[in-house]
C-alpha cells in the first residue's frame, strides 16, 4: 500500500523515481536517448529513470501492472535488499543532482523529484523516532 500511495503522487507530480526493475517497460528509443542502463549504480531501475526524466521522456505509473518477482525469503536478504535500494537510490540521486539546475523536464525532476525523493526515501526513514 505504501508504495502504491508514494507512487500515485510522483506521478501525479510528474516526478516518479524509480521504474521498478521487475515490472518497468521501456521504449528502446528512450532507453539509447538516456544512455542504457548502467551500473554506476546499485539502483539501476532507479538511474535509469532518472536519465529517462533527463532525456526528456515522460514516465508514468500503472497501478494496475502485475509482475511476478522472488521476494526475499529471510530477514537477513530483506535487510539485504532494502540496503541496496536505499544506497542505490542516494547513488542515484547524486549522479543526477545537476539535474537541480537544469531546465525544462529535467530541471522539473531535480526541482520537484529529487527534494521529495530526499525527504521521503532518505531523510525520514532515517529519522530517530
């Protein structure tokens, strides 16, 4: 539920982060324009995303897309998992933070996507309680 919520207004905001890697599509196209994938990263869903904004490409949510995905079977993967998306994204968000400074489809991501991105993903996870 929580991703579906976050999800809904990144797009509704025009500044989804992330394409989830196991049930993104992508238009070739778009996918040479931002450069493929890479693994400067640990998030390459989330890179790869980001340059799409870049490029000029328009990304939305399909809330009702269904993938099939191995889910991990252990805390130990779990905490595993959830520590490479977290670096990943603040990976990400670094590689791409020129796009604060940019202007039109990119600079509307680094002025409205990365700053949410920052509080919601990175900040406030990490907030004392």
């Amino acid at each position: 539920m929580g991703f579906n919520l976050d999800r809904r207004m990144y797009d509704l905001l025009n500044c989804l982060p992330t394409i989830p890697g196991a049930v993104g599509a992508f238009r070739a196209e778009a996918l040479r324009e931002a450069g493929m994938m890479s693994a400067d990263t640990l998030a390459e869903d989330t890179d790869i995303t980001m340059a799409l904004h870049r490029a000029g490409w328009e990304i939305r949510y399909a809330p009702d897309a269904l993938a099939w995905t191995e889910a991990p079977a252990t805390l130990r993967e779990l905490w595993r998992q959830r520590y490479r998306w977290s670096y990943g994204t603040m990976q990400a968000a670094w590689k791409h933070r020129h796009a604060l400074l940019e202007r039109g489809p990119a600079g509307h991501f680094g002025r409205v996507g990365l700053p949410l991105l920052a509080v919601f993903q990175i900040l406030t996870p990490c907030s004392p309680r």
